[in-house]
C-alpha cells in the first residue's frame, strides 16, 4: 500500500513540474521577438521593420507587412560633413531624401547559392533622384518564400530570409546631400500558431541544401568574414510550432504506445489465438473421428447412418 501511494505521489509530482516546465518554455517562446528586434532597434535612426501577418505552410509563402521608420531624434554621421555634436548631426535638423522601399526574397537564391546571394546590388547613385520623397514611404505588402517541409508538422520548421533596403540620402543645407546608410531590420511575427526565433549563421550553413558542397560552404564562411555589412542587412528568421504543441505530441503519443503495449499484455492475444486454434484441432477430430484412432461420438454424418437416412436400416 505504501509503496502505491509513493508512486501515485511522484507520478503527480512528476506530471506538475513537466507542465510547469512547458508553460515556462512557451511563455520564453512568447517574448522572444522583443528580444530578438532589441539590437536591430537600438540606437538606429533609419530602421526596417516585417511583420509576418500570415503563413501558409502548404503553398509555402509567408505574407508580410514592410515599412522603412525614421527616428529624428537620433544622431548620424555623414561621410563628407562633420557634425557640430562629436562630428554627427540630429536627424531633425536635416533634410532627408528617401527612395523606392525595396524587398527581396532571398530565399530561391539562397537554396542555389547560399550566403552567395547577399551581395549588395543597391543602385549607386551620387544625388536623390527626382522620385525621391521627404517622407517615408507607406507600407507596402510583401511575400516571402518558405524554406522548410510541412510535412513534419508538428516539427516542422521553416527559414524565412528577405532583405529590405531603400536608398536615403541626407543634406544639412539642403544642396550638399550625402549618402545615409541603412541596415538595421527588425521582424515581428504576429501570425498565429508558430513561434520565431532568430536563424543563427551556424543554423543557416549547417542546413541542407541541394547541390551543396564543402568548397561552397568553405567560400560562404569567407564571404561572410570579408563582407559582414552585406549578412547585417539581410534578416533570418526561424519559424517553427510552439513549444506546447510538440509537447503536447509527444505525451499522446506516449500514451498511446503505452496504452496499446499495456492493453496487449492485458488481453494476451498470443494465448486467445492458441486457444482458438486448438479448439478448432479438437473439434476436427471431434467430427472425424480418425484423427485419434478412435470412433468418434456421434456427429452429422453418424447420425445419418444411426437412423438410416442412407437407406440402411439401424
């Protein structure tokens, strides 16, 4: 009796602090977007901000909201003026041109050619163009391509990877205009039913790609050493089911497996089948009679001959 108690005991325990546990992992997962945009926000005066308002795993795209921000009270410098504040000007005190918002799904590119395909294509340009706006432009919708596979759902995971860029040049005396550089991106992930976490360069290269080779993926971590502004002004984000409904998987599984085990011990179905098979042996031999060297009792085929039904007579 006692030895029942203890185990109901730890077994209760044991089911409380698994559920703790996973409420504590998805609450983590819940928040992780705040801190994953707090470098790309921090003291950046011209930011990009995604936001992910959809994802349909079967057609494999992402749908998005894009949109470029601009932070007057932040100080910038700029390559050819020297600020009055230690070299860099107020953002409010000058005058800003802004271009065309540009977005690029990287994605196909990147599944041929990997971190190849960040390379820098923004047009050089030496004075706004007569498009060029005061004002940010609106935001725009956009469509990401998802790397990954559906079929493992409830573990499926999927990369999104984009670049968003716009060209900015700013003047403080409205003639003398310089190019403003912008690279900061921030992703918010405001789809239901995944969680979002940042896509490391070591998770990026380590994914297996079609075609893929060691001397590829040699010259991908060189790119990257040599050309770090190009991988800071492309955003990677990973996309995969919350925590709880892994978990979640995982215990109904378990329980099922167990169950059918238990039941099976249970019910043994080895000796039902035995059993059925040698009761069928003994009614064969039964209604022959032949099987044991003995007549058998009396069955169909003795009784016709008992009550003559052959035309005999008893």
């Amino acid at each position: 009796m006692f030895i029942r108690r203890f185990l109901a005991i730890a077994f209760a325990l044991t089911c409380i602090g698994t559920v703790a546990w996973v409420v504590f992992i998805s609450y983590q997962e819940e928040t992780t977007d705040s801190f994953l945009n707090f470098g790309a926000l921090h003291s950046s005066a011209v930011s990009y901000i995604v936001s992910i308002l959809a994802v349909d795993e079967v057609a494999g795209k992402a749908r998005a909201n894009v949109q470029l921000t601009i932070d007057r009270f932040e100080f910038v410098e700029l390559p050819n003026i020297k600020g009055p504040i230690n070299g860099r000007f107020l953002m409010d005190e000058l005058e800003v041109r802004v271009g065309p918002l540009q977005t690029t799904d990287l994605a196909p590119t990147f599944e041929g050619i990997g971190f190849l395909a960040l390379k820098n294509f923004d047009p050089i340009l030496a004075s706004p163009a007569p498009n060029f706006t005061a004002a940010p432009p609106p935001v725009s919708e956009a469509e990401f391509t998802l790397i990954g596979d559906s079929k493992l759902y409830p573990f499926d995971r999927y990369i999104v990877i984009g670049r968003v860029s716009s060209v900015l040049f700013a003047s403080p005396n409205k003639k003398d205009f310089s190019y403003l550089d912008s690279s900061a991106t921030a992703v918010y992930l405001r789809a239901p039913n995944f969680v979002m976490t940042g896509a490391s360069n070591r998770e990026l290269l380590a994914r297996e790609r079609f075609g893929a080779t060691p001397e590829g993926l040699k010259l991908e971590e060189q790119f990257l050493k040599d050309h770090p502004d190009a991988r800071r002004k492309v955003f990677a984000v990973l996309l995969q089911r919350p925590f709880f409904l892994k978990a979640l998987s995982i215990f109904l599984l378990v329980i099922t497996v167990g169950s059918a085990i238990y039941y099976a011990f249970v019910s043994a179905p080895i000796l039902v089948a035995s059993h059925s098979w040698l009761c069928r042996v003994l009614k064969t031999c039964m209604v022959t009679g032949t099987h044991v060297g003995v007549p058998g009792p009396p069955n169909l085929f003795n009784s016709r001959k008992l009550h003559g039904i052959n035309g005999s007579s008893p």
